[in-house]
C-alpha cells in the first residue's frame, strides 16, 4: 500500500489543467469535486482557555486547550477519510499538531523542521491525509510537548472501522494528569530537574474527558466499548476493574486478538490505547470502582461504575469482539534488518555521560543542563523539545524503503520509557528474549526498567521519522532520535 500522499491543496493552475482535460473527457462532476472538498473537514485553535477540571468547589484552571476545551474537540472520521484539517494558532508560542499513530506521509507529521517549520502564532497549517488505519488514536503538539501537553493539549481521533463490532455504547475516555495546587491552577514547574531525571511529571489530579469523575453510569447487562487513550505527560496506569472482566480488543488502535489482560490489570503507557469490551456483570444499583495501582504507593480510585435500576438484558451478549484487521504490511523477518538499541541514563543508572551536539558530557553536567537519557549514548537536542529547537537530528540509522527492519531495544535504566515510532506500526516480537503470545501492532511500547523488547515492522514511508520515549520529560531532557526511511 502506498501511504505517500499529496498533501499540498490544488493551486489554481492545476485546477485549470484539470478542468481542461476534464472536458475533453466529460467527467467534469467527479473531478471537481476533490476542488470544493479542499475546503478543511476540520479546524482546531490552540491556545488559552479556562476549564473546570476539579469540583464546583474549586476555581477554573488555566489551561491550554484545543477550541477551549480539554480534551480537544473528538475527531471522528470514518476509515478511509480524507481530512483536511485547519490549525490556527492562538497561543503565544509556536506549535504542532502531531497525529499520534496514524500512518500519515512525512511532511503531515506535525515534528517541527521534519521538514514543516512550525505554525507561528496567529498563523495558520492545515494538515492533510487519509485514515487508512482504523482505530483509537489521539492528536497533541510536538513542540515543547512536555509543558504543551502538560497544559491541556490534546485530543481524540477516532477512526471508525466500517464493520464496527457490536455494542451498546462506544465510549472514549481521555486519561489526563495535572499538577494542580491548591487553587486549582497548574503548578509551573514543568521541566524541572527532578521530574526530567526520574519518571517525569507525575501529577496529583487524574482527569477523565478533562474532569475528576465519581461516577460513570452503567447499565446492567449493557455491552461497552471503552476506547482509553493516556494523554498523560509521564503518568503509567494500571486499571483494575473490580468484578468485572475487561476484554482487550485492540492496542495502539490495532486489532489484537481479543483477551484478557495479565492479573486483570490494563496497563496503559503514555502516548497508548487501549481498547476494551467491558459487559456490565453487574446488578442493578450496583456501584464498583475502578482502581488505578500502577504506582504501588500511589493508588487511588479512578472512577466509580453505577449501575442503574434498570436491566439492559439477562446474559451478556455473545456476538463477537474480533475487529477487522487494518492494512499494515506484515514484517518479512527471514529478510530483515538488525539494529540495536540502548536506552541509558536517568537517577540510579549506570550511565556515566552521553554526547550531547557533537560532545562528551558527564552526568552532572548534563543533568545541570536538563538533559539526563540517551538513546545509543546521544543525548539529543532539537526538534522544538528541551534545548536548541531547531537543531535537526542525525538519523540513528538508514532504511531502504520497504525493508523489514527489527529493532532490538534494551532498557539499561532504572525507569520504564514507552518508546513510540512514528510514520509506521510494529509488532512487539519479544519481551526478555520471550516470544509475546499476540505479536500485538503498537506504535508505542512500554520497557521496563532492564527490560529488553524486540519489534518489526516495514519501513515503507519515507522520511526521517522520530523515535522517542513517550514520557514527555525524558523526551526534553534527551531520549529522543530519528530513523530515516529512503
Ligand atoms: Cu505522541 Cu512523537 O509523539
Ligand atoms: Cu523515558
């Protein structure tokens, strides 16, 4: 499949041509339409907002945010849209819109300088590109993401399958994290050395559709299809749904075989989806909670399930869960290529320095500098994240077009990084030199500390596509680098 599309809009001198040739042939209708369709599907409006993140009894937060809201307006297109959408942007600073996991051509990317400068403020981009994958996937900026999305940047793409599975409600919960204080405002400390050297900027508020929630009303019997994304700058959660038994029908947006996570327990990265069936076991007037106990000493309660009085149906429906798989070539592993990679530095590590722009430089001094990880011992600079924003990455490594390319990542840090690939899917081959038992396709991966997981994937679309751990203040300080597909 190709994904290269052309992105530009029609200028007025194709559109002439095309008119030309248009009647010579007779087909006018069906080629002027791509012409009026060029106006945007969609439009977004970064910049400052006030919202209500905690209870009536707290003030307003001033946030950044999509159209005012948090999260961003819900993107929902069917698969094999094309959308046209128009950035305007109303913050103070530049900014991006990066198009989290959707296989879109380079230049629609949303990284800054990769090849697109980034949008000025007061100005306006409009991306363009086509759903070719179906599934859950999320919007954000990709310039100085760590305090961008820290403040309320993000949002919700969903690509709908065109035979959907059957359910009663197809549900999507933003998971967010704030730093708040005790006024409800965001504490202003983004990007300081604690969180950029440890496990980022875990927050104190976790927010469901931009909101702490008590209760999400459930019906007995009912059959829900609950897409979750982590917008969260840092924070890992790991759901348990008390009594209830959560299916997992799809990761990263793609289709896994349907099944139940490991102890019960829905592990979600930054940057990752999941999506689950969840059937409502419960009775009517029923109340159960869903307990978020990633961080040992952190748990707390996510959200109340209520049931309410009335019953939807006797037994759970048992039509089935597996979604129709999405286009994504599949990896030719006998023909593959190898490539090694070396997650290293951080608090309690071994990692004695990193180069950072061309130089050895010690721990300590990096770590004076915000920088603290390295990928293959660089620690590097630019694309609008941490320091020298428009410095432009080395590619780590070269591929050819539509070869197999199989990662080999190694952990060697004390902290879990969920790594994300742009431009492209993969499957996780192996954990700890362990087949996984789903080869799932994701585009972000969680390593645990000392971990070491293997992917693959066909490097068809061309470009320099970022690589980069997804816990956004790791990214700043330094765990980032480019694969560049020829
Ligand atoms: Cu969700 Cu490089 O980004
Ligand atoms: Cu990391």
């Amino acid at each position: 499949m190709r994904l290269n599309l052309l992105a530009r809009p029609i200028g007025r001198r194709r559109l002439l041509l095309a008119g030309g040739a248009v009647a010579a042939v007779g087909l006018a209708p069906a080629i002027l339409r791509p012409v009026q369709a060029a106006e945007p599907t969609h439009r977004l409006a970064p910049g400052p907002g006030r919202v209500r993140l905690v209870g009536d009894e707290y003030p307003e937060t001033t946030v950044w945010a999509y159209d005012g809201r948090v999260p961003g307006p819900k993107i929902r297109v069917r698969q094999g849209d094309r959308l046209r959408i128009a950035v305007t942007n109303a913050l103070a600073e530049e900014t991006t819109v990066h198009w989290h996991g959707v296989r879109v051509p380079n230049a629609m990317d949303g990284v800054p300088h990769m090849p697109q400068p980034p949008i000025a403020s007061g100005e306006t981009f409009t991306y363009e590109f086509d759903a070719v994958d179906a599934g859950t996937f999320w919007y954000h900026p990709h310039m100085r993401s760590h305090e961008q999305v820290g403040r309320g940047l993000y949002g919700a793409l969903i690509v709908e399958e065109q035979k959907p599975i059957q359910v009663d409600r197809d549900v999507t919960w933003v998971l967010g994290d704030w730093r708040l204080k005790q006024d409800a405002s965001i504490s202003n400390d983004f990007g300081n050395p604690m969180d950029l050297s440890h496990n980022g900027r875990v927050g104190n508020t976790v927010t469901i559709n931009g909101q702490v929630l008590e209760n999400f009303p459930v019906r007995a019997g009912e059959r829900v299809r609950l897409r979750l994304i982590n917008a969260a700058n840092a924070r890992i959660f790991g759901l348990r749904f008390q009594g209830h038994r959560p299916m997992i029908v799809a990761i990263d947006g793609h289709p896994v075989e349907p099944h139940e996570p490991e102890g019960g327990h829905v592990v979600l990265a930054p940057a990752m989806r999941i999506d689950l069936v969840l059937d409502m076991t419960g009775n009517p007037g029923d109340r159960t909670t869903i307990v978020d106990d990633f961080y040992r000493d952190l748990a707390y309660r996510l959200v109340d399930l209520s049931y309410g009085q009335e019953r939807l149906r006797e037994q759970p429906l048992d039509t089935p869960l597996t979604l129709p798989a999405n286009p994504v070539p599949e990896p030719d592993l006998s023909g593959a290529v190898r490539q090694e990679v070396t997650l290293g530095g951080g608090m309690m590590g071994t990692m004695a320095g990193a180069i950072v722009d061309g130089q050895m430089m010690d721990m300590r001094t990096m770590v004076r500098h915000g920088m603290a990880w390295a990928i293959n011992g660089v620690a590097a600079i630019g694309h609008g994240e941490g320091h020298n924003g428009g410095h432009v990455m080395d590619p780590i490594f070269t591929l050819q077009r539509g070869q197999t390319c199989v990662i080999a990542m190694a952990n060697e840090t004390a902290w879990h990084h969920p790594m994300h690939l742009h431009g492209h899917t993969f499957r996780v081959l192996s954990r700890n030199g362990r087949s996984t038992q789903f080869r799932e396709w994701q585009d972000t991966v969680l390593l645990a500390p000392r971990e070491r997981v293997e992917i693959a994937f066909v490097a068809d679309n061309p470009g320099d596509w970022m690589f980069h751990c997804h816990i956004l203040e790791h990214q700043a300080a330094g765990m980032m680098s480019t694969i560049r597909v020829v």
